[in-house]
C-alpha cells in the first residue's frame, strides 16, 4: 500500500527549479531512503511532504502529492498535516525545557491535558525511542544536558509523541558519532513496524543497511527509483552508479 | 592567571604579553572608574541618610526625599506598563510575522532608529506640548509616564527584536513540525527562550527612566510632594537631585539622595534578574 503517491512535482525557490518533475510512491510501512549529492533536491522533496516548504519564502509548488489518498496541498489543516507527517531534523533541536516538557509539547499543542495521559505519552514515546531508561530518572532535567546522540533520540521521542503515520528523517545522524548513529539506526529499523520513514542521508552505507526502497536524486531530478538491493548490486543507470561507487559527489 | 604565569607569558612571547597587559589595564581602568563613582557617591551620600529624609512629606527642614522615591517608582511602573507591551509585541510583529525584509519592516526599524537617537530635552518638550497642552494633562504623572514610555519604545523594541531573532530557526521548525500553529509556537517557544535577553532591554530601560530629568522637569513637573492622584505633579530622585544641587543650600542632601538613587537601581537590577531567573528555572 502506498502512503504517499507524488505526481509531476516541481518546485521553485524564486526563480531556482529545486524539483523537477517527481514522480513516485512512497510505501507504507517501509524504508524509504533518499540519496544524492548536496543540493540534489532530496531535503527539499522530504520538506514538501509535511509542508515544512511553506516556511519558505519565495517556495512555489506545482504538481500533486497525496497522502493517503488526500492531497495536502490543497485545503487541508497544515497542523494537522504535520501532525500526521512528523519529523526529525539534521541536527538535534531538542526544546530549551525539561525533558518531559519536551515530550509532552506535542500531545498538549493538540489538546491532551490530564496529567495521566501524558505521563502515558511520554514513557511511551521515549520507551519507543529508546531512551526511556537513560532519562527516566531525570524528566525534570533539562533537554539541552543529554549528549547529542541522546538528544537526537529525544527528538525521534518527541516526533513519535503526537502519534504521527509517517515519519520524516533529513539526515539524523549526520551530526552524531557513529555509536549513536548505529543506535538510531537500529531504532528506525524497529519503528518502520508501524510507522512509514522516509530518510533523507549522506551516507551510502546507511542506506544500504536500513531501507527498503532507494531513490537517487541529481539536480532536482529522480534519476532512479527501486528496492535498495537492486540500486546497490544493479542500478540501472550510469550516473547511480558512479556516485554509488563514489566517483563522483 | 597567576603571576608566575605572567612571567612565563613574558619569557615566551613579548607581543603576548603586551596584548595581555592592555587587557589587564583595560579591565582595571573600567572597574577602578566604576568603583570610584560608587563609591564617591556612597562615601559622600551615607553619612548624610538620616531618618526624616524619609518623612512623609517634605519640608523646608526635613528635605525629604521620600515623595521623590514615590515620583520614581510610580513613573517607572507606569512607563513600563506603557511600553513594554507595546514595544514587546510590536517587536514579535517585526520579527515573527512581517515578512522579513519587507518594506514596511526596514520604514518601522529606520523609525525606532531615529526615535533612539532623539535627545530626551526634545521628548520632554513634545511631552509638555502634546500630553500637557493639548490634552491637557498638565504637569502629571501621566504626562511624564507617557513621555518617557515614549523615549524607552526604541530601546526595548530594538532589545526584544535582537533576542527573537537570537532564538535558532530550529526551535521554530521543531514546533511547527509537530503540528503547533504560529500563536503557540511563538509563545511557548520562542518567547520563552528569549525572555533573558527581553528582560535585559527592560533593565535597561528602567535605568533610562530614572536617569532622565529633562523630559521629567518638562512634563512631570519638579515638585516636592507626594502626588494625589495620576494628574498630580511630582519630582522623581534625579529631578529632586538636581533641584537640591542647584539650589546649593543642601548639598549633603543632594549627595544622600544620589547614594539612595544608586541603592534603587541597584535593588531594581538585582530584582529584575532574579525574576529573569525565576522564569527561567520555570
């Protein structure tokens, strides 16, 4: 089943084409990395899904994209779009407040209020992010005092807390040491279950190790499009391969 | 640094520890003028501090300064509760809402701008004109309060734009990518995590109002007694100060009242970031 189906998207900032023509699903329930050189298009593409875009001045939108069969850019609740579509950034952004305040910021932005529920939320959510025994004796500490990797993990937490369908990754670990990475790795893994991830990374191996499906973007174009087996033993084109194969990028 | 890390300094490198030196004596210069105003101010202020100087009401004999401090505080409370508002929220337009770089946003910030480079004898002269004459405040605590929270728009605007724009676009993303709207965003996040730098701005400016006396003489008026209602005159410690000094009957009193009008500042900042502290810890 597919989460998102994008058709014909393009997108420009001012006068600069950042997406050309994007065709393609997005499945539910699986691993889908983006890859590509810098300024490629792929943190653009995974922005426009939770229409982090209209943040953006001067960001021009053409094309369809559905979630779920609805499409969100037309006259849809953009709160209630990011709430379904969360999302975890490059580098962590844990909130300036206590741990728990972290948490709970989303459950109580979209109205939960009893001390219960959202002492409930948050075990659940930093137990799925699996940070739960590192911060359970200190919630009322502040966020800004665990290490980044910890913080990034907070942050997947936080994401997690307002029970999103869908989970957007712009490079999460590209700021952390490897041991976190290899953690955080492992927690995507376990959480495609029951949530959709769409990641965008640098990183060649990671993708590899962690997606199901690949797309390899150059120049604001999908150039290819397919399981991540097939793009990393036989890709079909030869611009895949040489930067899979790292002669370029 | 200790001393024999001085000479070490001194063996390795000369122009290291020239640069070194000049920062020392930079940082001596600074503190030795700051401690020999305050201390010029207390030495010669204390010892004149006696109890009827806080007498209800001024006399001729007592030359109390008490109505004064009432005059300060009153004005300070109401400037700030003038301007603060308005200059905070004015300032979260500019900053979160206007689209940035817009017209509109560069006319309003050449305005504040230009408002902070007026001299305060002007500010008191429109104050007299507009707050006095034509609406007919007179010579008040009104006049005063809103010609002063006039002069202290600028300063906390200008305070309160630098620390929004302090704040990382990352909190900002963080907010809105778990579904929170502008308002919420804005005032849970943001705000919040610009409080120290806004309560600076108002420290600030709080020190600019009792500093002033020309804007004060023209609109509040220098009068020695407790005011009765809003539209009552009055004097502030720094109108009184410059009224006993300039008299020169009294000087021991002029010097008493510049030691409390440094106490006051003092207890005032001192307040102001515990409260800053307060908000944090929260």
């Amino acid at each position: 089943m597919n989460k998102f189906s994008l058709a014909d998207v393009n997108l420009w900032y001012n006068d600069f084409q950042a997406l050309k023509n994007i065709t393609m699903d997005i499945p539910a329930n699986m691993i889908t990395a983006f890859i590509g050189p810098s300024g490629c298009g792929k943190s653009t593409l995974i922005k426009s899904l939770n229409r982090m875009n209209d943040l953006v001045e001067g960001c021009k939108i053409t094309g369809n994209i559905m979630l779920d069969g609805e499409i969100i850019y037309g006259n849809i609740d953009v709160n209630l779009l990011r709430k379904r579509v969360g999302m975890v950034f490059q580098k962590p952004n844990p909130f300036p407040m206590t741990i728990y305040d972290n948490i709970a910021y989303g459950p109580r932005t979209h109205g939960i209020k009893s001390k219960f529920k959202l002492n409930e939320i948050v075990e659940k959510s930093l137990r799925d992010a699996a940070i739960w025994d590192e911060t359970k004796d200190r919630l009322k500490k502040s966020a800004l005092s665990l290490s980044g990797g910890q913080q990034q993990r907070l942050c997947i937490a936080r994401a997690l807390s307002v029970q999103p369908d869908v989970l957007l990754m712009d490079e999460p670990t590209s700021a952390l040491d490897p041991i976190s990475t290899s953690k955080i790795e492992e927690l995507v893994i376990k959480l495609k279950k029951d949530y959709t991830i769409v990641i965008v990374t640098h990183n060649m191996q990671q993708a590899a190790r962690i997606s199901d499906n690949t797309g390899f973007f150059l120049l604001g174009e999908l150039i290819e499009y397919g399981g991540t087996g097939q793009i990393f033993s036989v890709p079909g084109e030869k611009r895949t391969e040489d930067y899979i194969t790292g002669r370029f990028g | 640094m200790k001393i024999a890390g001085l000479f070490k300094m001194k063996r390795r490198k000369p122009l290291d520890f020239v640069l070194f030196a000049l920062t020392w004596i930079c940082i001596g210069l600074t503190v030795s003028v700051l401690a020999l105003v305050v201390g010029y101010v207390l030495i010669n202020g204390v010892m004149y501090i006696r109890p009827s100087l806080f007498a209800f009401q001024y006399t001729v004999e007592n030359q109390s300064l008490f109505p004064a401090l009432v005059g300060t505080l009153m004005i300070v409370a109401m400037a700030l509760t003038l301007s603060v508002p308005i200059g905070v929220f004015s300032a979260i337009y500019l900053v979160e809402y206007a689209k940035r770089g817009s017209r509109f946003v560069r006319i309003v910030r050449v305005t504040t701008e230009t408002l902070a480079g007026i001299p305060s004898i002007v500010y008191g002269l429109f104050g007299f004109i507009f707050f006095g004459v034509v609406l007919g405040w007179g010579l008040s605590l009104m006049s005063g309060a809103f010609t002063v929270s006039i002069m202290i728009l600028p300063l906390i605007m200008r305070t309160t734009e630098e620390s929004l724009k302090a704040v990382p676009d990352a909190f900002r993303e963080g907010s809105f990518g778990l579904g929170a709207g502008k308002l919420r965003t804005v005032g849970r996040i943001v705000l919040p995590a610009a409080m120290p730098g806004i309560l600076a701005g108002v420290i600030l400016a709080i020190g600019r109002i009792i500093g002033e006396t020309a804007a004060i003489i023209f609109t509040l008026g220098n009068v020695a007694r407790m005011p009765n209602n809003l539209f009552d005159t009055g004097r502030t410690l720094s109108a009184h100060m410059y009224a006993l000094a300039n008299e020169g009957t009294h000087p021991g009193e002029a010097h008493a009242t510049a030691a409390v009008l440094l106490i006051v500042v003092i207890l005032i900042n001192a307040l102001s970031s515990r409260i800053a502290r307060l908000i944090k810890a929260s």
